[in-house]
C-alpha cells in the first residue's frame, strides 16, 4: 500500500508540475509589443481597419469638433504567433480526439494567451489618457479598450486628417 500512495503522490506531484511549467511557458511567451512611448511624428497607416459602411457615400460631412464621441474601441491585433495558437486552439475544441474538445477558457485565461500584455494595456491606455481621452475600461481578454472624449481629442490621437 505505501508503493502505491507513493506512485499516487509522484503523479500528482508531475501533474501539478507540468500544470505550472505550462502556465510559467505561456505568461513567459506572451510578448511586450509596445516598447517604446508614442511619437506622434511616426505614423502608420492601418490598411482594412475600416468598416465597409464608412465609405464617401454615406459621408455627411464633418461634425462639429467638440461633439463627445462615446464608447469608442481600440481593438487589438495579436501577434502571429497568438493568433496560430488561437488558431490551433479552436480547431482543437472542436476535434474529439484532442485535449482540448470542449475545454473552453475563461476570458482571463485567453487574455494571458491570446491578449495583450498587461504592460502593452497600460502603455496603451497612458497614450489615450494624454490624448485627453477618458478610459472606460478594458476587456476582460485584453484585447479591446473602450474610451471616450471630443471629437477633437480623437481625432488628436489618430491622423489630423481623419474623416470624423
């Protein structure tokens, strides 16, 4: 009986071992993509961020500067490597032979796999606030931030030459 309760406690210790060297790998793995302040003077164009609905047709012209734009969201790109793993992950929870058929994640779960760093949030949500934007919050999946402000904060924040 000790031979047993002994190969019982040595499974359960590794269990609990490659849980923990799983989930140290996967907080490990997930990069800090902002690495620097905003400079305002470098720019990127974003191509296919734009809705099908925002074209000239339905532009009825600017509105006034001050108007409060509310709710707006930031959505955030994953890396390549999160958006494989995603990938991997939802073909997996729906294929019965693997592991993970059916283990759905908790939104912070999928955060510290597939979000954005805590670090990348933060830096994010610093440039929105010195824009004068106000942050109403963050995804629980950290990969959305919602914020509010005039018009002309947003448009600070983006390019002057914004349609909005």
């Amino acid at each position: 009986m000790g031979s047993n309760f002994m190969n019982y406690r040595a499974t359960r210790l590794s269990g609990t071992l490659a849980l923990l060297s799983f989930a140290t790998a996967t907080l490990v793995a997930q990069q800090d993509r902002v690495t620097a302040p905003v400079d305002r003077s470098r720019r990127v164009v974003l191509r296919g961020n734009v809705h099908p609905s925002a074209s000239p047709r339905f532009d009825a012209g600017p509105v006034d500067p001050l108007m409060k734009l509310d709710h707006v969201m930031v959505m955030l790109k994953r890396s390549p490597v999160q958006q494989a793993g995603l990938d991997q992950l939802l073909a997996e929870q729906q294929d019965p032979s693997t592991r993970n058929y059916h283990a759905w994640l908790t939104p912070e779960e999928f955060a510290d796999r597939f979000g954005a760093s805590p670090s990348d949030i933060a830096q994010v949500v610093s440039w929105l606030q010195s824009e004068g934007l106000a942050v109403g919050g963050v995804s629980r999946a950290r990969n959305s931030i919602w914020f509010s402000g005039r018009r002309t904060d947003a448009i600070g924040a983006t390019d002057r030459s914004s349609p909005l």
